[in-house]
C-alpha cells in the first residue's frame, strides 16, 4: 500500500526579541513569527490547519440570520493605546460592531489589518491583540482574516488598526436616517461624553485628574433588545466622533424634520460636566464609543426606554427630545436655564477656549 | 458643580426676567428705540449665547457683542508673524487652542501645523515653559494672548523662566488692553450704546476705578458682570436700573470674585514685565493708541519679537469684512454683506466668526434664534422666542 503520509501539524512561530523592526514587516520568517505569535495564537485560539489568503463563508449559512448583508469598515488611531475603561483594540473590535449592530445587522465577521511602528514592544501589542481577541469573544463576532505591516519610526503613530465588519440583517428590519417623522421620540442609552473626556484626561497634558473611564462597549445585544420591545424604531447611530450634537443634525438633515433637545433630559456625568466647564467644551460633542441615539415613533417611547434600561449597557439611558415640524435640519435646545438655543454641527474639532 | 449651578436656577431665572420685562416698561428710551447694551466680553457672549439668553430678553432690549474675544482682534499681520515665528525648524510654538484656527493673510496655525511646523496646543504658559525645560536644544515660544486676564500667567512664566535660567522660552506678546478699546469705542461717531457689562475677570486683576470715566465722562452705565446666566440677567437688570434712574455709574455685580481694587500682586507682576506700547493694531478696529503692552527691555531675551526676525507686516482687513462695524455695535452680525456666505466658520474672512467667542461664529454656531429665524415653504416656523 502506498500511503501518503499525514501532512506534518502545522507549528505556530515564537518572536524572541523585545521589539518590533521593520524586519516583522518583511514577509519573510520574522513577519510570519510575529503574526502567529501574537496575532493568530490570540484570535484563532491555536494553530489552525491552513492559512488562505482570504477567510471563506458558506453563504447557506449566512442566509440563515438573514437576507441583506451588511459591510462597513473603520479606522482607529487613538492616543493614548492604553486609557481608563479600554484600549485601541477594545475599540477597534467595538467601533466596527456597532456600526453593523445600528444598523440592525448581526454582526458576525471581523478583519483586522494593523500598521506597527518600528520599535513598538512586541509586549504591548500582545496586550493589544488579545484585549480585541477578548473583545470580539464578548461581542459574539470572529476575527477571521488580516494583515501585517510595519512602518519607519515616525510613519505612523505607535500603531493604527483598521477593522472591517460583516454582518447579516433579518429580513423586514429597515433603520434609516432618513425614516424619522416628526412627533417621534429621541433617546440615547446613557451618560455621554464619557469617552472623550476619558481620553482627554488620560493625554495627561491637562494635569487634571478626573475618574472618567471611557464608555467603550459592544452594543449589538441592547440594540437586539430595544428592536424587540420598539418594532417601529426609525433609526439608530453612534454618537461617536462629534458627539450626539452631530449625529442629531445628520438625522434632522436626512430626514428633513427639525430635532428639539431637553438639555434637563441630557444625561451628563458631574465630572463631564465639571470637565468641559473648566475647558470650555461642549459635552454634547465630546465623542462616545458605547452610546446611540435612536429614534422611535413617540407610541414606543416607553418601551424603548424600559428594553434599554433593562441592560447593563443602557443604565442612564433617556429620552432627550423629540422630532418637530420646525425647519427641516435644525437641531435646538431648550436650556436649563430656560432659554433656547441651536445645536449646530461642529465646524472642526473642539478647541478649548482661551478664559 | 456646587457653586456654578446656583447662579444657573431656571426658576430664578423667570423672576429676573419679570423684573426685567417690570423695568424695562418703565423706561423712556425704549418706546421709541431698543436699549443697546453692550457686553465687553467675549466670556459674555459665550454665555448669552450657550443659555439661550437673547431670546429671554423682552424685545426691546439689544445686546451688543463687543471686542472683548482677544482671539477674534488679532489682526491678519500679527498671525502672520506668528507663523513665520512657527516654521523656524529650531522652534516649538505653543499656543491657547482657539488661537489655532485664525486666518492669517496665506495660513492659519493650524495649517502651518500641517505644513511641518511643530505647533502645540498649551493650556497655560507654565506648560509652555515645561516644554522649554524638556527640550533644551529647541527654542519654546508662547504666544501670548489676552487681555489683563492672561497677561498675569505670562508675565510670571517670563519671571520663573528668568528665575530659572531658562534661556530658550519666550513670548510673543499680544496682549492687548480692555480700556483703551472701550474708549475708542465709545469716541465713535456712530455709537448707539446705552449702557455696558464690564469684563468680569479683567476686573478681577485691574479692578473697577479704571472704568471711572465711563460714567464721568461719558455718562454711560457699567456694570461689572459675572459669567453665569444668572449673573448676565442680574448685571442687565442693574445697568437698566441706572438708565431708569438717570445715573452712570461703575458697579461691580460680579463681588463674589472681582474686589474693587484689583488684584495687586497680578498688577505688580505685568508691571514688571510688560510696558505699554504707543499703538496696537486691531482687527475690525484699526489701530488703538496704548491698546497693547510688550515686553520690558529688562526682559528682552523672553522676547519672541526681539528673538527672532519677524515679518511685521501690516496687513489690512478685507474690503467686504465689517467686523468693525459689528464690534462697534452699528451692525448685527447677520446684516454683514458676507455672513454666512463668504464668511462662515469654515472659512472665515473676519476675525469675528474665528473664535466661538466672536459674535459671528456665535450667532452663526448657536444661532441668534430670536432675530435670526428663517422659514423655508411648507414647514412650520421655529417659535423661539
């Protein structure tokens, strides 16, 4: 009998020195040692038979939760990696979920592309990788392709993770910026801003101390929940980059209807609060990362408000304000103070005043 | 927020307004044409604008947003300076935040950052200094900025930077001088000003008598005003009161912070440091005589402009850009030619829609709601008022 013998079990490579060196990025063995030390042993939970180029799905199988796919991709560079509450790969993994979780889908599949610094330590980015290993087993997704590269000191900030998501929506499910209706109820899931007074604070350039961890959370199982008890819900986004302020003016834009926010009603942390008053910031565009704003008809309002504060990711959440027939696309306030003004969209970014 | 919260008390809110709205119908002027007063500060303008203050006010109440946002006057010349100052590769050039993004006559800050220049974003001159310590082989400029409220904080950076021995820090000095500018202001010959609010923390160091002659001279009211909500609708109320009663006087609502004498080891600190200068150029304004200080000869070395070659070219507003006129009251920000059209905060032609302190990006950012609404066909108005 002539059999062929067992193809040989494939070893994962070891890095043996401290640092990552262009080297890591030159497809050779060093390359090759580095992803499977850090990377693969960290998403593929050992060595897996073979490696492609390309992850492959069964579409049968991803017809099952659904008939429209959903795609998105993001980039994450955040200083510092390491901040109260989460790190870049936390980040990298929640960001891209949320993005197909608003949008209705389950998210099912991530990728993972990183640009490595040279003279990053190979130390940090094991913590990197296996906090989004960690990250993606709570948020129900697998990383299931990547890349590599490593670039001169100076080229890139430490390291930049891009993440791009598939996910797959039931069918009947419809979110739109574009479907809310005047009359409808505005919420959003909790305290905000905690992310970008987080991040400011850890930046350390302030010297100011504060306890604020950043809100970094996945948010696909509360948007699971709050479609079952809100079936009419309109529409949903993260209040990231630009604060719930800018995802507010997209909505009133796309939908043409005019958006009136309670500034009573907006949940705020003291600390966020006492944060931005001594910088002279908005909280209501400080960035979020665990935070939507979601529109339901005012009927569901209730419901959605009870199915949010139901889960740990929703405590705080309230309803902010409502959609009007005032002029289409614009956002205003009613202060605390009892006056009215608008919330317009930020031009660049938040610069602290000066006095 | 203990302390801030108690001067933003919605219910006592509707009490002033009712003795506002109480006093105001009493007053003669304000049959015949609106009260026109007129907040010095751009911490003011602020604050009327983020609590949605206008559209409180009874109608006949205007409120003037006046030159006090030191970001919003600094002439194109001087930006440029700034940046020929920031591309020198030896320098780190710090700066306030909102100073980032003013247009000088090719590039902004911001933009010269992008371009290469190694521009950083301080919180306070101390910072500045610090960064000095750490790069000894550098030359660390700050970009002083700010009336009497700031220069205090640069003048005792320059004296610790002297303490120390610190030999690469400087300063390029903006500072510039609230009552001159008052003066000028109400020397103008279109002037409609009935009554002003005094700059609270410029207060705070030079105290009130500097004003006296607002009153004596030009008989106009002026309350001294802190910056909560409640503090802006109580300094209206007194300076209507003044105009009712027929008196012009210097009054200080902002106690709790601003003693009368001012704060003497600041003045004691700026005097050391700084001179006045014979003029300074403004933006909007033109050129104020003893409007600006700069640094002392004693302190030469911690002097940017005496450091290095700058340009100092003057370079003049744009023909289409009446910041001036809005500075001065004569004008609302929206009857400008070019607001909103050719000037938005995007790209902004005048000084006054730079800074989220400058009347025009105020009213463009937060919106004038009460005069400023528009009706597009087929919606609803937005009733603001």
């Amino acid at each position: 009998m002539n059999m062929r013998p067992p193809p040989p079990k494939r070893v994962l490579g070891r890095v043996f020195i401290p640092t990552v060196t262009l080297a890591h990025g030159g497809g050779g063995k060093a390359m090759k040692d580095l992803i499977d030390d850090v990377f693969i042993s960290a998403f593929a939970g050992g060595a897996p038979e073979v490696l492609e180029d390309q992850a492959r799905f069964d579409l049968a199988a991803l017809a099952k939760h659904g008939d429209r796919l959903a795609f998105t991709t993001d980039a994450f560079v955040v200083d510092p990696l390491f901040f109260p509450g989460g790190d870049i790969g936390k980040l990298a993994v929640y960001g891209t979920v949320n993005d197909l979780a608003v949008g209705g889908a389950k998210p099912l599949y991530l990728s993972c592309a990183v640009i490595i610094e040279e003279g990053m330590k190979v130390e940090v980015l094991r913590r990197i990788a296996l906090s989004m290993a960690e990250a993606a087993r709570e948020a129900g997704v697998t990383i299931v392709t990547g890349d590599t590269k490593v670039v001169q000191r100076g080229a890139c900030d430490k390291i930049f993770i891009t993440t791009t998501g598939i996910g797959v929506i039931r069918p009947g499910l419809e979110l739109g910026i574009d479907h809310v209706r005047p009359g409808d109820a505005i919420l959003v899931n909790g305290l905000l801003g905690d992310h970008g007074a987080a991040i400011l604070c850890a930046r350390g350039d302030m010297a100011l101390e504060a306890s604020i961890e950043s809100d970094c959370a996945a948010l696909h199982e509360l948007i699971e929940l709050l479609l079952a008890a809100a079936p009419g819900t309109r529409c949903i986004r993260d209040a990231t980059r630009g604060g719930i302020a800018t995802v507010l003016n997209e909505i009133a834009d796309a939908s043409a209807v005019s958006i009136e926010i309670n500034e009573a009603a907006t949940p705020l942390r003291d600390e966020v609060r006492g944060f931005c008053e001594i910088l002279g910031l908005d909280p209501l565009y400080l960035a979020n990362e665990g935070k939507i704003v979601i529109a339901v008809p005012a009927e569901e309002s209730e419901a959605a408000l009870a199915a949010l504060c139901a889960h740990p990711h929703g405590q705080g959440s309230a309803v902010i304000g409502h959609a009007g027939l005032g002029e289409p696309g614009r956002v205003t306030m009613q202060t605390l103070f009892g006056g009215r003004r608008i919330v317009d969209m930020l031009v660049g970014e938040q610069l602290p005043r000066i006095c | 927020m203990k302390y801030t919260d108690e001067f933003r008390d919605a219910e006592k809110a509707k009490v002033l307004i009712k003795e506002i709205d109480k006093l105001v119908a009493t007053i003669e002027i304000a049959r015949s044409r609106p009260i026109n007063i007129m907040e010095v500060c751009g911490g003011h303008t602020h604050s009327i604008f983020r609590y949605g203050l206008e559209g409180m006010l009874p109608d006949a109440i205007e409120l003037v947003h006046g030159p006090g946002c030191p970001v919003c006057v600094l002439p194109m010349g001087r930006v440029d300076d700034c940046v020929s100052i920031a591309e020198r590769p030896e320098v780190i050039f710090t700066t306030f935040g909102d100073a980032m993004r003013v247009p000088g006559s090719k590039k902004s800050l911001q933009q010269a950052k992008a371009d290469g220049a190694d521009v950083r974003m301080v919180y306070s001159p101390m910072d500045a200094l610090s960064l000095a310590r750490k790069n000894p082989d550098r030359e660390v400029v700050f970009f002083g900025l700010g009336f009497e409220t700031t220069m205090p904080s640069t003048a005792l950076t320059v004296l610790q930077a002297e303490a120390d021995g610190i030999k690469n820090f400087s300063v390029f000095c903006n500072h510039i001088t609230i009552v001159p500018t008052i003066k000028a202001i109400l020397d103008s010959p279109d002037l409609h000003l009935d009554g002003f609010l005094g700059p609270g923390h410029v207060s705070m160091v030079i105290g009130t008598a500097p004003y006296e002659f607002i009153a004596d001279f030009y008989k106009r009211p002026m309350v001294v005003a802190g910056f909560e909500p409640l503090d802006v609708l109580q300094s209206i109320w007194m300076v209507l009161k003044q105009i009712k009663d027929g008196r012009a006087e210097i009054e200080n609502q902002y106690a709790r912070i601003v003693p009368e004498a001012g704060n003497n080891a600041a003045l004691t600190a700026v005097g050391k440091v700084y001179e006045l200068r014979e003029f300074f150029e403004w933006r909007g304004l033109g050129s104020i005589d003893h409007s600006g200080v700069k640094v002392r000869d004693e302190y030469a070395s911690f002097d940017a402009e005496r450091k290095f070659a700058i340009p100092g070219v003057k370079i003049a507003d744009p023909k289409s850009c009446q910041c001036g006129e809005v500075l001065k009251g004569v004008i609302k920000p929206w009857q400008c030619k070019v607001f909103g059209t050719a000037c938005t905060p995007e790209v902004p032609l005048g000084a006054l829609m730079v800074s989220s302190e400058g009347a025009c990006a105020a009213y463009y950012q937060y919106g004038g709601v009460k005069k400023h609404t528009t009706v597009r066909a087929g919606s609803q108005p937005v009733t603001v008022s």
